[in-house]
C-alpha cells in the first residue's frame, strides 16, 4: 500500500486519471456489526467489493452487460487488509478506490474506508478478467481497458456501458 499505510488524512481524489481516487458511501446497518455493534471485520471486503463496482459503474462498466456481449467477468484474486479503527452501527464509512496498477488482464485497487478523518481499513485487492466459460485468464477486451484507464467520469450514468 505504498504511501498510504501511514496516511492520516484522505487522498486527494484528483490524481491522474487511471488513479484517480473514487469515494462511495456506505451506512453501517446492523446485519454489518457483531454483538457488540462493531462492524465486523469480513464486511470491510463487502464493502469495497460495492466500492469496486461503483467505480466500474462511473467508468460506464455494467459487468452483467460484460458478461453478456463479451463472456468476461472480474474476480477477486487476491486481497490483503490492514485494519486501523472500528466503525460502529450507523455510522457512514466512506470507501476510497483507486487504481495501482492496470495490467492487461488484471487490475490492482488500492481501497481505503474512513468514518470522517479517521481512517478504519486499507485494502489491497487485485481483480482478474476471466473467460467466464473456462474460468481462465483473459484480456480486458480493449474498450473497457480505455475507460478503466480513463477512470470514472462525472458526467457518465450509472447505466452506461463500455463493451467490445
């Protein structure tokens, strides 16, 4: 998480546009917490899982229409998290997303959750592009490469798609 791991304030979210930071709110509901009101750790993943696709979403990705016109999807392969400070029942955790890396078949994320200044989690996930019939690596076909390098664009609906 270069750079980041010791960061006590939230990035600017107007870096380069492959990296452009992309933030989404997230209320804490009670299934989200443990008896104790603490939101539970595995819910991080949840959490930027819904981050993730948002950013897709503002990029002008719909992955079933994806999947649908291309036979490509993304999954998670890998992930590693670093928690900081509990975020508690109703609380608003805001999940910032950006981009590491774009490979070719792969896309590294850098997440991050903050409840106001105070940062709660980090995550590093990389995502891979798979042929969903042989569930095998496959390229991201070239247009959804062109938006994801691009990053989420303001001015895009959420139902917008990019496909091959």
């Amino acid at each position: 998480m270069r750079g980041m791991e010791n960061s006590t304030s939230k990035p600017d979210a107007a870096s380069s546009p492959a990296g452009r930071g992309f933030s989404w709110p997230i209320r804490v509901y009670y299934e989200d917490t443990d008896a104790g009101g603490i939101v539970f750790y595995a819910n991080y993943l949840k959490f930027f899982e819904r981050a993730r696709t948002e950013w897709l979403r503002a990029c002008g990705v719909d992955q079933r229409r994806l999947a649908g016109e291309t036979g490509v999807l993304f999954v998670v392969r890998s992930t590693a998290l670093d928690y900081r400070s509990p975020a508690h029942l109703d609380d608003v955790v805001t999940t910032m997303s950006r981009v590491e890396k774009l490979g070719r078949a792969s896309v590294d994320f850098l997440q991050e959750a903050w409840r106001d200044d105070t940062l709660l989690a980090t995550g590093t996930i990389r995502v891979a592009c798979v042929d969903a019939a042989a569930m095998r690596p496959a390229p991201i076909p070239g247009r959804v490469h062109e938006a994801l390098q691009r990053g989420p664009q303001k001015d895009l609906l959420a139902v917008s798609t990019v496909v091959q």
